[in-house]
C-alpha cells in the first residue's frame, strides 16, 4: 500500500479523510458489486454519510452544515473513490451548493438548506443537458414561461441522475428565446424545483439504463407550473450563475479521478508484489513496474493541478481554466492508472470479485462527463493560447 498522500499538502483535512475512510470499511467491495448487479441505489451508504455529517460539508454553520471550504468536499469524495466505493450516488448536494449559495435568495436559502444539512431533504438532480444540445448548453431548447406567479416549462433533459432519489432539481431553462438576445449565453435562468409537488403534474421522470450504475434519468416538462419564488438571482443570469457551479464540479470530480487512479495504483502495486510468475513477483519486471510507476507520476501531477484549482475557487476567484484542466488531467490519469490495473492484473482483472473491472468501467466517464476531453481542448486552445474558435 502506498503512503497515505494528498496533493501538496500531506496533511490537507487529514481528520476529515480518516472519517471517511473508517466510514467506507463498512461498505467494502460486495457491497458495491451487489448495487451494480442489481442497478440498485446506495441508499445505505448515502444515509451513512449523511449521518455522519459528510454531505452538509459545504453548507454554512449557520443553516446546519459544517461550513467547511471546497477543499473538505474534494477530500471527501477523493478518499471514497480510493476506499472503492463511488460518490456518483451523492456527489451532486456538494457542487450545486455554489450555485445556491451565491445567487439564491434568504428566503431560498431558508426553506431549503437546514432540510438539505438534516438529511430530510436532497437536493442530487442537476438539469442541464438536453439530447439535441449535448455540451452546447446555450442551445438548449427548455423553456421557462412567465404566468402570473409561477413559471410554465416545457422541455427535456438527459443524463440527469439521481433524480428518482432527490427531492429538489436544479434546472436550468431558457426564459428568453434566443432569437431575441444579443449573446447566446443571455435568457437562461436558474430554477430550484421541488420535484415532490410537480411529478406526475409535468413532470415525468424515467430511468436511462447505462454502463454505470449512476441512477441516470432523463426528464420530461409538459407544462410543468413552478412558483416564481423558485427562479435563482436574476432571471435571464442562469448560465453565469451555473458555471460558478460548473468549476466547483469539476474540481470535485477531479478529486474522484484522483481518488480512483489512487485506488488502481495501490491495487496495482499490491497485486504485482504478491503475484509471482516464472519463480519471481510480476512487479520485478520493468514491463509490469514502469507502467505503474508513470501513471503514478501522472496521477500526482494531476493533483497538483486539482490543488491549485480548489486554491483559487476557496480565494473567490471563478478558475474556470484551473477548474478544466484539473479535470481533463486527473480523468486522464485516472484512466491511465485503470488501464495499468487491469494490465497488471492480466485476466483477474476481469473477474468480478477484484473489483478492478467496475472501477474500471466506472473511470472511463470521467473522459466524457461532465464535460468531454475535446471541449476542454477547445477551451484552452481559444482563451488560453488564442486560436481561432473551434466551435
């Protein structure tokens, strides 16, 4: 096993991961297999965090939570994924937090939070894909109508998991056509749905089965009424409000990359000191060794990146270049330590009791989602070296 590390800084939130980690040995690898053969939520492990006070980190004292930085989030969920387990399940109350928090209202902020921090209240969906508009958010075709007191939306949304498990959506709409603004970024709103009052009044919820076993939905708005009370800041600002959000994701998903190339590394390493062939431990041969030791050096650099980005989101500042590379960087180190792993594992690899193959199937998301590999190219090479724009 390797050296308990974190990125630049050996003893960020080292409490907090000790936490964690003794809280993930309740919930060893046959748990985890049982819930993806059987496609089946960890109702069980999300309670536990809950209880523990784990999902309210980011959430002021004064409305329940721990009131602790980003940092504290991306420890979290980087040492559940190292534990093997997944934050998929949760992960989602943590980066819409920013969004909330930011631009919500007292009153918003009131209503909802204390539920969030207790538990009896979740707030895991986040709308904001559309099959038609994939990562071009700005032309997404949900629409936001105002009537009076209240807001009727029409639409659809795609890969929006967990929403049969919470209670509260964060929607994003367009509530002015684009037809009628001078910048495609304009008339997108914010709204926070509690989904309780409108499914099966407008809302329709239906399972996307997938690789994973991410509780993936896609939504239907059918005239789906939603007081004025549930727009978030100003109406037409929600695609500015949501890339506050957006970096915060990333960076938090970045900590799960790390999280599972840790997880392959230590795995791989284990498995190659013990596993002996032709008379010698596999991890004798520089074929076996070097692979490992590369993707290791990946998997730190990485994190060096996601540190720096989660220094400057906790400064105030809006890193959406940090934010992005973090994430490209540590998915791409994370797929690379899961290749190694499996490689190092030859056949047992695929074996289901190792664990190594639903790790691996469950890493190689990260290259697509939430935002692919080429987007973030795209976005380094126009703002950060200024080519021509790609898209």
């Amino acid at each position: 096993m390797i050296v308990q590390r974190t990125a630049g800084e050996p003893d960020n939130h080292s409490d907090i991961r000790e936490t964690v980690r003794r809280l993930c040995e309740a919930f060893p690898g046959e748990y985890w297999r049982g819930k993806d053969a059987e496609g089946t939520y960890p109702a069980e492990f999300v309670a536990a965090l809950t209880e523990a006070g784990l999902l309210t980190a980011l959430i002021p004292e004064d409305y329940g939570g721990s009131g602790l930085p980003l940092s504290a989030g991306c420890a979290i969920l980087e040492e559940i994924h190292r534990s093997g387990g997944n934050g998929g399940a949760c992960h989602a109350q943590m980066y819409t937090m920013g969004t909330v928090l930011r631009h919500g209202s007292d009153e918003q902020k009131d209503s909802y939070l204390p539920g969030i921090a207790s538990g009896d209240l979740r707030l895991q969906a986040f709308g904001v894909t559309e099959p038609t508009s994939g990562t071009d958010t700005t032309a997404l075709r949900t629409t936001a109508v105002r009537d009076g007191d209240r807001y009727i939306v029409n639409g659809q949304k795609v890969w929006t998991s967990r929403a049969e498990h919470s209670d509260l959506l964060l929607l994003l709409a367009r509530t002015t056509p684009l037809d009628n603004v001078e910048r495609k970024t304009q008339g997108l709103s914010v709204f926070l749905v509690d989904m309780r009052e409108v499914l099966g009044n407008g809302l329709t919820i239906r399972p996307l089965p997938a690789m994973l076993n991410h509780a993936t939905t896609e939504l239907f708005f059918d005239d789906m009424a939603i007081p004025a009370s549930s727009l978030i800041g100003e109406e037409g600002q929600g695609f500015r409000y949501i890339l506050s959000g957006m970096n915060a994701e990333r960076i938090l998903i970045a900590s799960e990359c790390i999280g599972d190339a840790r997880f392959f590394i230590d795995r791989a390493t284990a498995y190659a000191n013990d596993r002996v062939v032709f008379g010698r431990p596999i991890g004798q041969n520089q074929g076996i060794q070097f692979p490992i030791a590369q993707a290791f050096a990946h998997m730190e650099a990485a994190a060096l990146m996601v540190a720096e980005a989660c220094r400057r989101y906790e400064a105030g500042e809006q890193p959406g270049t940090q934010a992005n590379m973090a994430k490209m960087l540590a998915a791409d180190a994370s797929w690379e330590a899961a290749e190694t792993c499996m490689q190092t594992h030859g056949g047992f690899g695929f074996a289901r009791e190792y664990d190594i193959e639903r790790k691996w199937r469950e890493s190689r998301l990260y290259r697509t989602a939430p935002i692919s590999t080429n987007l973030i190219l795209s976005f380094l090479a126009e703002h950060e070296l200024g080519l021509p724009r790609s898209y």
